[in-house]
C-alpha cells in the first residue's frame, strides 16, 4: 500500500462506535427528543420575550432580561443541531461514503461538543470577550497537533 493511500485511509476512515447495540441507540433518541423538547421550548420562550418587546417596548424587569437571554442560549444550543445533523447526512448521500462514516444524532461525539460550544462561544461574543473565540479555535486546534504530525510521518 502507498504512502498516500495509507494516509488518505487513516484520515477518512472513522473510529468504531465503541459500542453500536439497540441500548445505545435507545439512548441517544432519548436524549435527541430532550434536546428536540429544549428546542422547542427555549425558542418558544424567545418568541414570547420579543412579543413582549414588540408590543410594550424595551423590557427593563430583570426577570425577562434574564429569561430571554437564557432562552436564547438554550436555542442557540440546540436548534442549529437539528439543521446540521441532515446536511450531514445528506453530505454523506451525494459523496458516496459508506453510512458509518457519520455517526447519526448523539452517538457521535461531536453533536454534545456542539451543544456546548454554542452557547459558549456566543455568550463570548455578547459578553464582550471575542477574544475568547479565538482562545477556544487555538486549544481545539491543539488538541489536533499531535494527529497533524502523525499523518505527516506517513
């Protein structure tokens, strides 16, 4: 096997689910349909706080400031994964990989990395700290150092 074939492999090919049995993906649909719950919720929450704002004006009670910025963050957590996870899939479909190539929902590892770095980075931002975003991309790319170096070995 080449070089370049051997390093093209190591890259694509996806780790084994560590355990792929009828419990596991029992719980990850139930923490799918809690996360879908919070979803819902949470933006329901911020519609009704941007009602609120739309119809008697800048909101000043601490309470509503505090559960509509908490909503949001909510949502921010957990919307986006369920437009991600079918483009995902779909990625998946139109470049001819195998199916284990992507992890569905919450058995991959990455959907729960997404619900906390989310809110994190934009609660950065709001904070005023966006600084913090490029901190956190500096500690995730070195985390991947070591892989970077293998691969170039090969």
């Amino acid at each position: 096997m080449s070089a370049e074939l051997h390093c093209y492999r190591t890259m694509t090919t996806p780790a084994a689910p560590l355990a792929d049995t009828p419990a596991l993906r029992q719980r990850a649909e139930r923490i799918r349909e809690g996360v879908r719950w919070v979803a819902v919720i949470s933006s329901c929450v911020m519609v009704g706080v941007a009602r609120v704002h739309l119809e008697a004006g800048p909101i000043t009670a601490p309470a509503i400031q505090v559960l509509g910025g908490l909503a949001v963050l909510l949502a921010t957590a957990t919307a986006p994964h369920f437009a991600v996870e079918p483009l995902a899939v779909l990625a998946v479909e139109l470049a001819g990989l195998e199916e284990r190539t992507h992890m569905p929902g919450f058995t991959n590892p990455s959907a729960f990395l997404g619900l906390f770095e989310r809110p994190l980075l934009l609660a950065s931002l709001v904070a005023g700290f966006p600084a913090f975003v490029g901190v956190w991309l500096v500690f995730k790319a070195a985390s991947k150092w070591k892989g970077w170096d293998e691969t170039e070995r090969l």
